[in-house]
C-alpha cells in the first residue's frame, strides 16, 4: 500500500486486508508489553492543519507502538501561519527524511495533492480533508461493526447483510462519505437519514438510500446506527430551525434506542454533542461502541502504518487511494 487517500477506490480486498491486520495488531494490545518493534528507524510526521484530539493522538499513539518516531506539526504557530505554502511545508518534511505523513487539512484533495505532487517521497494517509473523506475513521468503523458482529471469527468476513442507517450532517460529514462507500464495498446496506437540507446535491450518486423519517428507519431493525455530530462551525445559514427542533426530530434518545433489537449497536465517531444529535442515555448504554471505537482507532491505525511503510516497496504496485 502506498497511500490512503480515500475509501471510494479502496477495493474489497485491500478493506478487508486493513481490517484483517488490524484485527492482529488489536491482539498485541491486550499484552502486558503493547510495544511493537515493528517500525522501528521509520519517522512518522503528524500533519495537522485542523485542530484536533482523537485522530492526532490515534496516529500517534499507533505510530508510537510500533516504535516509529513521531514528529507532530500544527498548522497554529508554525510557519504555515506565516502564509507557507503546502509545498514548501512538504519539501521541509522530504529534507527531514519523513516516510509517512498523517494530514489532516480543510482543504478537500490536500492528502492527494501531496500525495501526487512529486514534492515527497513519503507515503501519505489523509487524516481528513474538508468535506471530502476520512478514511481511517471508515475503517475503524468498520472494524468495530464486524467485531461486535462476530467477535473472535472476524477475520476474512465483509459485511454483506449487514443494514447500517446514518443519521445527521451528511452535507459536511467527510465520516459519512468515507462511511458510505467503504460500508458498501464490504456488503453493507446503507441508509442515509437526514434534514432535506442536510443533503449533499451529488447524494443520487451514492450506493444509498435516502430518508427523512429517523423513526422509519429504525423500525427496519438495522444492525447499527451511527449518529453523526452537527458540525456548527461548518455552517454558515440556518440548516434547521432549533436544536430542540433537530434533536426531536432526528436526534437519537433513550425511547428511539430502546426501539432497536438486542443485537444493533449505536455508534458516534465523536466529539459528541449530547443532548443534541445523541442523548446520554443512548451514548452510555451498553449497545454503544463509542469508547471501542476509539481503541479500535488505534488498532486500525497501526494496520494502515505497518501495511504503508513495512510492507515490501515496489514501483509497479498499485496505489491505494
């Protein structure tokens, strides 16, 4: 694997291979030494344009157990502040012998411009681009879907059958896109339930189904729900009346939680605003995954750092993009 730019041309077995290592690194994580030498003499560059706390120190602490060196970068108070450009930012990180980066940026298609660009040599994760995609954060998803799913038998299964309903801001949810196509690749159903507002206009292109109903949607009986958080500092006009008006309307609560069968699980790929898109009730009950989805995280993120840097390196494999 060379990069991981995106879930929308990532194919069915490369998922799967993801997931698969994962599943064996997420083994190492409950031995009493949780190091791994791995990546030992590799350097791995954190670079965050955003502000962040879960993913950055997801990466970190993946890159970290796998003895790689870590070089964290913040957009705020560095040069980039001072008006440097993407490139000259890359060209410093090719001088300082980086093999992997980690970027994050609001700019949809800054991950591929990087990765592209001839300007490093490094392989490229996209940590979240803009509305575009978060792939890793799919991935997790993913992984945490098939686990609770099947448990210690994981491994090598997709999740064809599977009905998993999507609730909130698609509009600007890169975790909703990333969601959506890696979800369908591996089998999945995926219902996307929303404000008509909150619609993205190329939605007819996706391999999904659209409602407005939340209650509809969860009388099917899906296996998950993941609830998405209401993204206010994306939003620049009145996508729905009021929070209270959102939150009865599409917002998942104790009544609509208790509706799901035994074996559905609710997830939240954080932070969360209680009380608005998810009550409390539903986030700590025992059908939520949203604190596994963060151990998950990590699992997954050391797959993707062994698989782009300890894997054989050729000129002719294909990219993962």
């Amino acid at each position: 694997m060379r990069h991981l730019l995106d879930t929308r041309t990532l194919d069915r077995d490369t998922a799967l291979q993801i997931l698969d290592v994962a599943e064996d690194m997420s083994d190492t994580q409950s031995r009493q030494v949780k190091k791994l030498p791995t990546l030992l003499g590799k350097t791995v560059v954190n670079l965050f344009f955003e502000d962040s706390t879960r993913t950055r120190i997801s990466f970190e602490a993946a890159a970290k157990r796998l003895s790689a060196d870590v070089i964290n970068f913040a957009a705020k108070g560095s040069s980039v502040s001072k008006g440097e450009s993407l490139k000259d930012t890359a060209q410093t990180l090719q001088a300082m012998g980086a093999d992997a980066v980690v970027v994050r940026h609001s700019a949809s298609g800054a991950p591929r411009t990087l990765a592209t660009s001839g300007w490093i040599s490094a392989g490229v994760v996209n940590a979240g681009d803009g509305t575009h995609e978060h792939p890793t954060q799919a991935l997790l998803d993913a992984f945490t879907i098939r686990k609770r799913r099947y448990g210690a038998d994981s491994r090598g299964r997709d999740l064809s059958g599977l009905r998993v309903v999507i609730v909130g801001d698609v509009l600007h949810s890169r975790v909703a896109r990333s969601g959506v196509w890696l979800l369908t690749t591996l089998g999945a159903e995926v219902t996307l339930v929303t404000p008509p507002t909150l619609v993205p206009q190329n939605v007819s292109a996706w391999p999904v189904r659209v409602l407005y109903d939340l209650d509809a949607a969860l009388s099917e009986a899906p296996d998950a729900v993941m609830m998405l958080r209401i993204q206010v500092e994306r939003m620049h006009a009145a996508y729905f009346p009021t929070e209270r008006e959102y939150s009865r309307l599409w917002g998942l609560d104790a009544l609509r939680a208790a509706t799901l069968p035994a074996s559905s699980i609710v997830m939240h790929p954080g932070p969360m605003n209680r009380g608005l898109e998810i009550s409390s009730e539903a986030a700590d009950s025992a059908r939520s995954t949203v604190l596994e989805q963060v151990t998950n995280g990590v699992s997954v993120r050391m797959a993707v750092l062994y698989l782009l840097l300890a894997g054989e390196r050729n000129d002719d494999r294909e990219e993962v993009r």
